[in-house]
C-alpha cells in the first residue's frame, strides 16, 4: 500500500509544480498485484470491555515486530506498544503516552494518540525507526478536553533517548507544534488537527504550496 500512496503523493507534488505526468493503467495494475492484501486474519490486538483501539503503526527492531497504537476508554486517548514475532500474535505491553494526572492546565492532558515518526519509507526495507539529534520521535494528537475527539485538538511532539521496545513514557514538548489556531492554516485544517505521518525527506524536495 506504501507505494500505491507514494505515487498518488507524487502525482498530486507534481500537479502543484505545474508538471503533469501519465501513469498507465499497466503500471497501475502492477502496483496493484504487488500491494494488494487478499488475506484477511480478523483481529489482532483486542483491549479489554469498555476501551477500543485505532491508529496502529508497524515497526520492526531487530527480529521483533512492535506497533504503537492508540487506545480510547471514554476519557480520552492513550498511546499503547505492543509486540510480535509474526505480525499475527501481539502482545501487549504497556503504554507510551499515558493520560496526566494534573489538574488538568497542560493542553494535552486528557489526550495522547501517537503515531511514530522517521521510519525508514523503502517498500520492503528494515522498516526501522530512524533518530534525530540522536532521539527517536513521535507525533501526537493532544487535547484538554475528555471524551471522543471534543474540544480543541492540536499536534504535538514526543521524543526518547530510550530502548523504544521496553514500554514507557516518552518526553512530550511542552506546547503543540501545530494548531487549528495558527495564522496559516487552511480551511480544512481550521477546526482540529488529526493523525500525521512525519517522514524524512533528505533531499529537501522543494513542494509548492497547494
């Protein structure tokens, strides 16, 4: 699928620069037959009665499979890990961003939905996580307010030094870096923020703005 997506992300970069480039059906279908996933294996990861669970994201450390992903309560969200040998058998182990027992002043106190950041993009490359400034990072969801996606919800920033296979919490900036708020957002993007992807791109692709 990452490479069908990389395509249409590509048609859409070029169309922005003014350059139009045809893809025909039979690299289309290629494409297809190359990422298409006929096999269905029903649920893998199943909280407990009263939560459910959303967003994964698959990562690989050495021989182990890990996933992030994001666990609802009512409350709000929390960002959990999880691990495996085969991609079918998860086990879970512990959170990575937790709810703040505070008096609830910080703007990300009742949510926390991660998603991982710098992951190596290569279709069937070691699909590991990269650092910066010797740090591995994460992206986030955060809001104030309980319940299901209420109130104002922004993006944040998390980053660790630590085993990223071993469950704990992982340092938060103290503000977003991205609001509904800011001078130049656009409209679809005016109301909440939500899941983001974070890739790095070496090569500093110029992108005009849509």
């Amino acid at each position: 699928m990452r490479r069908y997506w990389t395509i249409i992300c590509l048609f859409f970069m070029a169309g922005a620069q003014g350059q139009h480039r045809d893809v025909s059906l039979e690299r289309m279908q290629e494409v297809y037959e190359e990422v298409k996933t006929p096999f269905k294996y029903g649920l893998v990861i199943a909280p407990d009665s009263g939560r459910l669970a959303d967003c994964p994201s698959v990562f690989k450390q050495g021989k182990s499979w890990y996933m992030t992903y994001i666990v609802f309560d009512g409350r709000g969200y929390e960002t959990w890990l999880a691990k495996s040998s085969d991609l079918l058998q998860w086990t879970n182990l512990g959170r990575l961003l937790s709810f703040s027992d505070s008096t609830g002043s910080e703007w990300d106190v009742h949510q926390k939905a991660g998603y991982i950041a710098l992951q190596d993009p290569k279709w069937g490359g070691s699909y590991k996580l990269n650092k910066f400034n010797g740090k591995y990072w994460m992206s986030y969801i955060g809001g104030k307010e309980r319940g299901y996606e209420t109130g104002v919800l922004s993006i944040g920033m998390a980053n660790t030094s630590r085993d990223i296979t071993k469950p704990h919490e992982w340092q938060r900036l103290p503000a977003p870096v991205l609001k509904a708020a800011d001078a130049d957002v656009r409209w679809w993007e005016n109301k909440k923020l939500y899941k983001s992807s974070v890739i790095w791109d070496e090569k500093k692709t110029p992108v005009t703005r849509l």
